[in-house]
C-alpha cells in the first residue's frame, strides 16, 4: 500500500538499523512502527526525524500528553490518516481518557467549524490581537 | 476587507445584539471582536455558533489553556489568520507563558512535517494502532 | 503584494489583451479583475484557464448560481482569500441574497465539523455508500 | 479501522440510542451509518452534531439538494474519504443525477486549479470584491 | 471504494473509449489507469482533463522529471493518496532515483514545518519578496 | 500583524544572534528576514530550523533551483502567503525564468485540479502504483 517498501530490521541499511534500535531503547518495546521502516531508506532523514521529534516531545512546558494531543489535532487538520491512528495509540499510551479524547474531539470539531467561517467572511483581525 | 460589512451595535438585529450582551457578560469586557460582529447577520448562526462554543470550551475533562492551544494548533492547519491571530492572544489571557508558545510551535512544525511524511510515503496503518 | 506585477493593458502581451477583451464581452464590463491581471505573464495559461472556466460556469445541468456558491465554498475549504471575495461578489452578482449566503455559511461551518470528526475518528466508509 | 470501536445499539449509551431513534425517524430508514456510531461514545458531542446538522440540512432558503452538493465540496477540498461517500450517496439519494453529478466535479476541479494559481500569484484583491 | 463505477472500455462511452486510446498511444501501453476510468461518465471532463494534462505535462522550460517532482509535492500537500502513489510510479517511470526521492522527501516535509511556523507567527511579508 | 513581536540584533537573544550571523554569512547579505526574526524568540527552535533547513537545501542528488520550486509548490498547496512569496524570491534569485515560473504554476493548476478529481471520486488506488 505504500509508495516505497517498509525495511525490515534485515534490510534497513546499518545506519538505520542504528536507529531502531534507539527507538527500540527509548520506547521500551521491541515493536518498530511502519512510519520508521518506511523512512529507513534514507538513514540521514530517519535520524534528524527522530532526534528532532524526541527533543521536541520530551519533557519542557508543556505536559507530554498535551503535546499528544496537539499532534493529534494538526494531523486530523491536515487529513494525515496514518497520523491520526499513531497518535491516537500515543495518546491513550499517555493516559488520555476517553472523556477527555471525546472533548479533544469537540474542540477539534468547533474550531473547524469558526475557522471556516473566519475563512469565509474574510474578517479583518482586531488590532489588539496582533502583536508585532 | 470582509466579504460582509461588520455590525456594529447599532445596525445589528435585536437578536444578535442580545447575543453580543451574552458575550461580554461571559467575558467581563465591552468589547466584541470583529468575527461575531461578521456572524451578526445571522442571529441564528451567531448563538448556535456562541453558545456550543461556550459548551465546548467551558469546564471539563481538558484544562482550558490546553483546549485554547488545540484550537490554536487547528486553526494553523486551517490557515486560518484570522483564528490564528485571536487564538493566540485568547492563549496568552489564559496564561501561556511564552515559553509555553515556543514549545506549541515546534510541536505544530512536528507534527506538520511527518503527516507529510507519512502522506508522502502512504505508510499503511500498523495493526495495533485500529481500534474499531 | 503580488508574486508578480499585474499587467496593464498596455503592458500585457497581445495574446493576453486579446483574451482582456473576450472577458470584457463576455461580461459586459470594461473592469478587467486583478486574477487575470496576474496570469496575463502566460498567454497560454491564461487562455486555457478562461477558456475552461467559461465553458464550466456557463449553461448546463446546474443554476449557474449554484456552481457559484459550489466555487465559494471550495475556495473557503482551501483557504484563498482572493477567491473568497471575488467569488462572493460573483455571487452577488448573480442574485445570491442575504439568506442564502448565511445559509450557505452554516453548511460550509457543518461540514468542516463533521469532516473533522469523521477524519478525527477514521470513520470506516459503509458498504453501501461505494459505487464502484 | 477506527479510532474507537463503533458502537451496536447494545453497546451505546441510552442517551446515545436516543439519538440513533432520532436517526432513524427522520431519514426512515432502520440503519445508523458508521459516522454516527463512532460519536455515541460522546451522547453530548452525538446530540449537538445531530441536531444542529438536522436544523442545517432543513427547509430554508437554499434547496435540500443543493446545500448536500456544498457539503460534498466542502469534503473534497478537506480530503475527507468518509465525507466525500457519504455526501455522494445522500446527494443521489436527494436527485442529483450524474450530469449534475459530473457537471459539480468540473466546478471543483475549476475551483482547486484557479485557487492554486491565485495562491501562487498572491493577488491582491480588487477593492470593488470587499464590503466590510 | 469509489464513488462511481469505474468504466471497462466496453462500458465506456465511445467519446470516452477515443480519449482512452489517445491515453494507450502517447504512453506505449496497454493499461489506463484507474483515474480516467473513473472520469469516463463525463467525456468532455476526460477529454479535457486528458488535453490540458498532455500540454502541461510535455516538453518545455522545466524538465518533465522536475514536473513530475512538482506534482507528487503538490499531491502530498493535498492529501491525495490516490495521486501520491500514481505520480510517485510516474516520476519513477521518468528516471527518479531513490536518492532523489528521499531528497524530495526531505523538501517537502521541511517545507511543511516552516510553512506552519510561518502561518503560526503570521509572519508579515517583507517588503523585498512583493513584486506587483 | 505578527503574534510575537520581530526581534531586530538588539532585541534578540544571544544564542538566536548567532544564528542571525550564521544566516548572513551563508547568504552574503546583511538582510535577515521576517521568519528568522519571529522564530527568534526560541533559539532552539530557530537553531535547529535554520541548520536542518540549510542541509536540506543544500548540494545533493537533485538541483538547488528544482528544491526551492518544489518548496514553493508545497507553500501553495498549504496556503502559506509569507512562504509563496519569500520561496518565489528565493526561486528568482537561484536562477528560476519568468517562462520557468510559468510553467511550473501551470503544473501546480494541473495537479490541484487533479487531486479534487480524485478526492471526490474516491478513485482506488491501482495496484501497479504500490511498492510497499
């Protein structure tokens, strides 16, 4: 189904082989998702993609499971179907409950909605909203 | 630069203006930003749209600054400056520190980046990841 | 503001006035918009793309009204700001009253909504919904 | 394939079998699509979805079959596959026949291609195609 | 899957059956792919669609393979799965590397972040890039 | 218009100072534009932007004028104004002709209209287009 072939552990070149292993470490499972095997081709662009997005998920301002969640968000915005199912997975992996999904899945739902509107009516932004 | 003059007080239909009332109540403050002022010419629309807004952003299983930063992170996907601008500011009355919206930030840039990944690629979905 | 400058009349290539005068005929105004301004750099885009527009907008199995408010509501969905004004003024133009553009704003805010939540959910399609 | 399970009558929530009775008298049919079974997780969120879809999609002033027409081009622009099946079907079922069907495919087609070109461009827009 | 029976060549209308086989002789084979089967109820949309595609997509200022790259960047962005694969095959068929595959990877998800950052910050455009 | 102020040399942290520096020695010019300013109030973020993004574009297996069209083709397809026009800017600057502009808009029309065609008939992918 996919545009290239998802590597196995035997055929992903070293390099990337390297950086399963590191997800494997990180994760504390032995279970690879598709979306790394698929990005093995190309060792280079797998690692800065799971350096970056370690960095970027790991402990900081915010609560790791609101990251989840804003990661949730923007792949339903942008219709990224895999996106969706991994990070849903990731969510609850994180403690989401399903009330608090359900209500994820309103606010998802309104701000579609008034972006819509917003988009159509081509409001003018209020001074006092801008900043720079 | 809308596509629909934007009412103020005085050329708003009694119904809107009633919800104008609504919204400066909820918020403790005279002023009624321009999307509600371009909404006006449908009172219908206005209170639907304003009042399943209060529902959904009220009290719940998510803290209010998370839900006004998914809000945010969607109307990004949206492209939606209008969403974008008021948002952000609506984040920053909640309490998001600018540390807070830096973190927000690379996490959108994230997410932005693998959903295109994964587009690209048309990485099928792992097993463990459906529920239904 | 633009990518590129809009050509006058008398910058634009002869190809591309001669297409300013058959959009000037067909409309019955001397008013040449700024979208074609902008394409006028490529006779052979321009051309191709009014020659197919007129032949998409013009009498068929739809009111022309409603392919207008069909083009609005897909250039909401995809966030052209340009295309969201030139199309509402087209359908001004083409006898869209009040009520009808708000009632066309509340489908457009519905179905961002329910898109999002069918997107959010990953909704498998019901058999009986495919044809081929 | 879902996110969440899609729920049986059995399985929902009264509040949510509620809906799903609701469902069924107005469309009188005795089948409850995908959509609605994965919200009844949610009877607030499937209640306010419902009934605010079923005041939408009413009487008004724009024919039932041509607001179902917007939807499904609202659904295409968003690039959500369950939308776009589902708004086909209860567009055929409302009457639209396939040159009307075919003639609306030409309209978005025309739309996403000049909607492209104006964002590419970034044409400013004409003073005369703003009102507020 | 689809949402319109896919036409064999004996179902196909015989204008459609003529733009299948101007299809079969420009690209030396015997398949026509699944898209323009699906476009086949509507011959003037084929035959259109088909036309434009040739005159576009053939020899000029940009190489072909470049073209191609354009094509699958822009399908990605769009969240068409159906295009992501036949444009991947394509720009494959037309000499693409895997080494230029994963670079074009790598583009398009770069671009995907900064093009959120971007809207995210509302960055204003600076007055060097205006052109018009 | 921005939602973070513009951080000029002054205004800016020492860290993101640096990589003002680093951009102006790479591009060999004083000019620091708007997107390097906002992100630099996160000098983590601005790092780590600027150096993936200089590797990215950097040499490699395709040329450095078909990256920068690509970038531009995606920022059209997700809507990003300040990204069409500083990407346009870059692309003119590495060499991109006005015949070259031209057409690859001509490609960017093509394959958007393509894409909403094959959304809308939910066109099943064909299975000589997947590899994995």
């Amino acid at each position: 189904m996919a545009t290239v072939p998802l590597l196995s552990d035997e055929e992903a070149p070293a390099e990337s082989r390297a950086v399963f292993e590191a997800i494997r470490a990180a994760r504390g499972t032995d279970y690879v998702n598709n979306f790394w095997r698929a990005l093995a081709h190309d060792p280079a662009l797998l690692r800065a993609t799971w350096e970056r997005l370690s960095a970027v998920m790991g402990p900081g301002a915010l609560d790791p499971l609101v990251k989840e969640m804003v990661y949730l968000a923007i792949s339903t915005a942008n219709g990224c179907s895999y996106c969706v199912h991994s990070h849903t997975a990731a969510a609850r992996a994180k403690g989401m409950t399903s009330a608090q999904h359900a209500e994820l899945l309103a606010v998802i739902a309104m701000a579609s909605q008034t972006n819509a509107l917003a988009t159509a009516l081509a409001v003018p932004v209020d001074a006092r909203f801008m900043e720079g």
